[in-house]
C-alpha cells in the first residue's frame, strides 16, 4: 500500500463520474481496447511515486491520433477527466485519476513514423520509448540523446520536460523537440512546429505543451532532434574522499566549458546499492560516473584534462571503460540506481527529490541534504545529473511507519527552500504533478500561477484535461 495522498492535496479529490452511456459509448467504439477491469485500471493508476489515489474508472487503449481524438470529444461531451498514459515511470503521482476518468493509454502507439536523416530529425508516435527509437535509428549514425534513465515513453518525457544523463552536453526535450501533433480538450487535432531549426511564426505552442504534464492537450505525435553518432566515446569512474570533492570537481569541469557528456555522481549508498544489484565491485565512496564524445583526439584531451581536476580534488583511482560492453554495464547500473535503492530496503517506497541550483552552489546544496538525511537517521541514497546542477536524494521510507514519510517530507521541504533560496528549482526534470504543487507556489509565485491558470482555462475550460495537477484551479 501507498502512503496516503497529503493532506494539502485532498481538495484535489473531488471525483466525476464517467457516466453509463460513455462507458458503453467508448465499448461500442474500442470494443475490448476499452477495459473496464479491475486489474486493468489499477495498473493505470499508480506510477513510481509514493502516492496512493482511486484507479481511473476506464481504460482505452488507443492506436492512433483519431483514436484519441475520438475519446477526448466524449470526455468533452460528459465533462469526464481524461489522463494519458504513457509506460507509468514518472514520480511525483502524474497518473493518478485524483478526479476519476478515463485513462488513455498511448503505449500501442509505437510507430516511427518517418526518419529524416539528412535533415537530423525523426517523427514517432507518442508510445514510442526512448530506446526503439535509438533502436530504430541506428543503422542511419544517428541517435537521441535524451536520456532518463527509465525507458519512458517519448510522449512522457515530453510531458515532463525530461532530461537525464545526457542534458549537459544536448539539452533537455524542451531543446530537443521541433514540432508536435495534439489532440486538445475539444477533440481538435492540431500541429505545432515543423522540421525546420528555428521559427518566429507566432506563439511557440510546441513550448507551451512541452512541460504541462498533459493538463493542456494529449501529444500524439512528436519531431525529435537527432544526433550523429560520436567518432569516439569514452566512459571512466573517479572516486572521491567526500561528495564536496566530487561535486567541485564537476563544478571545475563546467566552469572550464569542458564539453563532458555526462557527469553523474553516486554517493557511497548508492554505490553500494548499485554493486549489490548489478553485481559490481565499484569502490563504495562517492562517484563520478562520467562520459566524453568527439573525435580521438578531442576524448583523449578533456578525459586528461578532467583527471587532472579531479586528481586536484583527491579524486583517485581512476577506471576507463572504452568498449561498448562496457559502457553499457556501467550505465546500465546507474540507470538501475532507483531499483537497486529499493532492494536495499526492502517493501520500502521512495520520496524522491529533483531540485536543480546554479552550478556554482551545487555543492552547498548537496552536501547539506546528504548531512540532514544522515542526522535524520532517515535511510537514503544520492544519484545526480550534477553535469548541469541537478540531483536526487531518495529517501527510502517503510509504508507502515508514517513517521518515516513525515521525516522524508519534511527533509524534502527544507531540500525545496534552499534550493530556492540558491534561485534554484523544486524539479529539474520530474516536474511538479501532485507532490510538487505546494513548492509551484513558493518558487512562481501566485502571479505567475494564476497566469498558468488563465491558459488552462482558456485551453481546457472543462478542466478534463488530467485535472488536479501542477496546481489547484
């Protein structure tokens, strides 16, 4: 069982029943692709947060864009919340059905749907993960950098404005998507974008979705950026007395503009996680876990130029990993940190943190949430995107004990307020959903969510649209 929904959060659940004739509308539509069971629903209303809430009252399992369009008239027509639904990985209790409703699953929208290699871009449907894309785009040179770890859909990582391992060097999706098809909250299907590099044709509507946790429309297809695939690429770990060191080396690193391509930090639980589930020998100290792309010559020149930084900072015992295999083994373990975390507690849930600061107080920030948890006596473990100033702490909390999650928010609280005190941010890449709606406030301020509130009334007036995120209407 989950913890219970926060109390700052119950307004929130105010439940709309799907009326009959829209259950035996969509039936008559989708047939069995609509699905109403018991098991069905339960899986669609829960993702990877620590957040228990209803089910959605249907699920409909849609193949296409006109699929969608067709359920989102309905919901329109009943005034009935819909969700998208995408693989269930996000964290902070995006696909809960706070409002009841209809869950619209996108994962059999799976299709690429053209790779433009000459021009650097491919167009997917939304179910598409990360990794068939990567999949399918291989045989061209190319490839998509974005990266969060889980094989989430792209849909998904767009609706949260995604990032991960790879942000440093090639952005995030807000810099990586060109253009988008959306169904809105009147059935409409609209396009934004195109496949050119740059626009000034009006409001930047492909921006604007790109972020609102499905609240504003449903992504159904979407225009990536690719890359070419690097001449070179090298991995290598560095081990460090403190995680003030590591994360100064990092600080080092950017300041230099060295063009790392991913700068991750693993605190000593963390690596001992990781090695107790990947089956590693990794030294259980704090980590940099770090990746360089370029021609021959460039990867040999900042690699010595980061060792030697590193080496200023006690960093030691350097370890390179130059073959794909393994490379793979060792990102595959970092990308497997969150469940490895899990099994070091076991039956525990998560409380997950994602603020992001200014690289140039990175180290404040990390240092004084490590030494909170461990004062707290609270278990936890610290992951990082610190390439570009963002971390995880996870505190690893037993759901039967609620003192354990209060301890946990309350950490988190004052994890939140330094951040923002640094003029930082509650989420550098999960985005806000149920858990962060409290911290919306404090770091917009009420201006600017009642601005937000203003588009969403605009675009969804019917407040269908995966009601009762980001903030409260």
């Amino acid at each position: 069982m989950n913890a219970p929904l926060p109390a700052h959060l119950l307004p929130a659940l105010a439940p709309r029943a799907v009326p009959a004739a829209m259950l035996d509308a969509l039936k008559a539509q989708f047939g069995d692709r609509c699905s109403t069971a018991q098991a069905v629903r339960e899986q669609h209303g829960r993702d990877e947060s620590p957040i228990d809430a209803p089910p959605p009252e249907a699920v409909v399992f849609c193949e296409s864009t006109e699929d969608v369009a067709a359920v989102v008239k309905l919901a329109d027509h009943y005034a009935v919340p819909v969700i998208p639904f995408g693989v269930g990985s996000s964290l902070e209790g995006h696909l809960l059905a706070v409002q009841g409703g209809v869950s619209i699953d996108l994962s059999r929208m799976n299709k690429v749907i053209a790779v433009n290699a000459e021009d650097l871009t491919v167009t997917v449907q939304a179910g598409v993960t990360r990794m068939q894309v990567n999949d399918e785009i291989r045989h061209t040179g190319l490839f998509f950098p974005i990266d969060p770890g889980a094989d989430a859909s792209i849909g998904g990582m767009c609706a949260t404005r995604a990032s991960g391992t790879n942000a440093v060097r090639y952005g995030t999706m807000r810099e990586n998507v060109l253009g988008l098809t959306v169904v809105t909250a009147q059935g409409e299907v609209i396009h934004t974008g195109t496949r050119a590099r740059k626009s000034s044709a009006g409001y930047d509507l492909t921006r604007l979705m790109i972020g609102s946790e499905g609240t504003l429309g449903v992504m159904t297809e979407i225009t990536l950026r690719v890359y070419p695939q690097p001449e070179a690429v090298s991995a290598a770990t560095c081990t460090f007395p403190s995680i003030d060191a590591a994360v100064r080396t990092t600080i080092q690193i950017i300041q230099m503009g060295i063009p790392i391509a991913r700068c991750e930090l693993l605190d000593g639980f963390a690596v001992q996680a990781v090695n107790r589930h990947a089956k590693l020998s990794l030294t259980e100290a704090p980590m940099l876990l770090m990746e360089f792309h370029g021609s021959e010559a460039s990867v040999a020149e900042q690699a010595a130029t980061v060792q030697e930084i590193a080496s200023e900072h006690g960093g030691e015992g350097f370890q390179w990993a130059t073959t794909p295999e393994e490379r793979k083994k060792l990102w595959t373990a970092r990308h497997h940190a969150y469940f490895a975390g899990l099994q070091m507690k076991p039956g525990c849930r998560t409380v997950t943190t994602d603020t992001c600061v200014p690289i140039s107080r990175l180290a404040e920030s990390v240092v004084s949430a490590s030494e909170e948890a461990v004062a707290a006596g609270l278990q936890h473990y610290i992951v990082g995107h610190v390439g570009d100033g963002n971390f995880h702490i996870a505190y690893l909390v037993d759901p039967t004990k609620p003192d354990e999650r209060e301890t946990a928010e309350r950490l988190n609280e004052a994890l939140v307020m330094r951040a923002l005190a640094m003029n930082g941010t509650c989420t550098g890449e999960h985005g806000i959903g149920l858990h962060k709606m409290g911290f919306l406030v404090s770091e917009a301020g009420t201006g600017a969510i009642e601005m937000m509130r203003t588009v969403k009334r605009a675009l969804d007036p019917k407040n269908i649209m995966n009601p009762g995120k980001i903030f409260a209407l």
